[in-house]
C-alpha cells in the first residue's frame, strides 16, 4: 500500500485500505502499541478522505478512526454519507452495526450487521459482523444469543482474539465456568500478558457500565481475585510498565476519551489510574 501511495499520492482507495490495516494492527496490538496505530489510521483515513471525498471507503475508514475515537455520532454521519455514495458498501453498512452495537442500541446494531452479512455472505469481513453481533449481545445482557453469534464467528475464522473475550465474558455470566476459562485462555494465548485495563482491549463502549459488564463476566470467569481490595494491573498509556509515569501520560492524552478505566473486579466499579500492581491471575488458586 505504501508503494501505491509513493506511486500515486492522490490514491484515496490505497489511503483507505492502509487505514484499514492500522485499525486491525491497533485492535491486534501489534505495531507500536494501540494508540499510535490507532493515531496511524486517523492520519491515513484523512488523507482518503482529502484525496477522494466521494470515495465511500474513504468515509468509512474515517468513521471507523471517529468511533474508535469515542465519536459515536459523528461516525454514524460518516457512515450514512458513505452508504449515500454506495447502498451496497459492506464496509460502511457493518460498521454502521458496530456503532450500535457498542452505543448500547441491539436492534439496530443487528439490523444492519446482518444486512452486512448480507451483502458479502462468504467474504473475509463475515467473521466480524457475526463477531459485533456477539458483542451487542452481550453489552444487551442476551448472553445465550451471544454466545450463538460469537461461535458463528469463531467459525468463520478462530484467530480473532476478540471471539475469545466476548465468549469468556457470556459463559461467565451465564455461570458456565469451564467453557469462560477455556475461552479466556484462548484469549490470553492470542494476547499474552493481557489485563484488565491493557489497551489492547480498548473497544468504543459509549457507557462505562457496558465496559463493566464486559469484565464483570471476565471477573466471574476467572478473575476472581482474593482479596476484593485489589484490580489488575493497569499499564502506562505511554507504553511503560512504571506507575509512575501516569501523571505524564494522562497529560498526553487528556483529551482522548478513556475506555479503559481500570475496574475493580470485585465490585465492578470504575477506578482512579493509579492501582494495584497485581498481574493477570491464571493459576486455579486465584479463584475463590
């Protein structure tokens, strides 16, 4: 993709699919870290944007950067101004199911994944609609339906690590213990060294009690700590390990909305940053 934009910088469909590429590699974790590939694919989405504004994968990739920005309705503007310039764009269409689905609005979050699904039944995105159909099941408190949508998904591709966490969130809430921990295990194979507040888990929640459900079905999986005072680990937003440094980070990043509040596993509770410094716990004695 690089090569195309050094070939030609007006290509607004090379700028979208790099940005594209910079939202899984934030979703991933790979790259730098989460908030500079994040930070990567606004600067790429805007640069479609610029070069081609009638480009609809243009406009979707913006709206994918606003809404992982927190700007929910922005990026529903966006999103219907790209499926004004192309009804049947997959992109656009599902990712305007993701939006509600993480706004908190079922319905319409499985309307217009499914019309995504839809449009591309056997394409390589399949795994994500089903996948954002999990989660809105989930954040509804329709843990059987999503567990339902999220296995879908599995099937249509086993390596998103996403699959994992929606699936060990549902099964604890429904009390299934064994399939949450396999599931969660599964997650913490695809992402190593993962926490409650690590960045790599940022998703677009529009209401902090749907990112305390999330772990709360976590918390009832497996992270059960044993004292009810203590949270996990939070990392440095800058990328270090140190507490420290978490005055200089929030500086940085005042303005971006924080998703990732560390929680209390106990009570489910949104906390200050500054926190235990208690590892991901994945031996059976954690358990109470």
């Amino acid at each position: 993709m690089t090569e195309a934009i050094s070939l030609d910088p007006a290509n607004s469909m090379a700028y979208a699919d790099l940005a594209f590429a910079r939202h899984f590699e934030a979703v991933f974790g790979w790259g730098d870290g989460p908030i500079e590939s994040h930070n990567r694919l606004g600067e790429a989405a805007r640069k479609a944007v610029a070069a081609d504004d009638s480009d609809a994968r243009a406009h979707t990739a913006l709206a994918i950067f606003e809404l992982f920005s927190g700007r929910h309705e922005e990026a529903r503007r966006r999103l219907r101004r790209a499926l004004s310039l192309n009804p049947n764009s997959e992109f656009a269409r599902g990712y305007l199911g993701v939006s509600y689905a993480f706004g908190g609005d079922y319905e319409a979050a499985l309307q217009h994944l499914e019309e995504a699904i839809r449009l591309s039944p056997r394409g390589l995105l399949v795994v994500i609609w089903h996948l954002y159909k999990g989660w809105a099941a989930l954040l509804a408190e329709r843990y059987e339906e999503a567990v339902e949508f999220t296995q879908l998904a599995r099937e249509a591709n086993p390596e998103f690590p996403d699959i994992y966490a929606v699936l060990a969130s549902a099964y604890g809430h429904l009390g299934s213990t064994t399939a949450s921990r396999a599931a969660l295990d599964q997650l913490l194979h695809r992402m190593p060294g993962l926490t409650a507040s690590d960045e790599r888990l940022v998703r677009p929640f529009a209401r902090v009690a749907d990112r305390e459900r999330f772990l709360e079905g976590l918390r009832k999986a497996w992270l059960t700590l044993s004292q009810s005072d203590k949270v996990l680990e939070r990392r440095g937003t800058c990328g270090e390990d140190s507490r420290t440094d978490h005055a200089r980070c929030r500086r940085r990043y005042a303005s971006r909305p924080n998703y990732n509040l560390a929680i209390n596993l106990e009570t489910g509770r949104a906390l200050d940053l500054t926190v235990a410094p208690t590892l991901l716990a994945r031996a059976a004695d954690t358990i109470q």
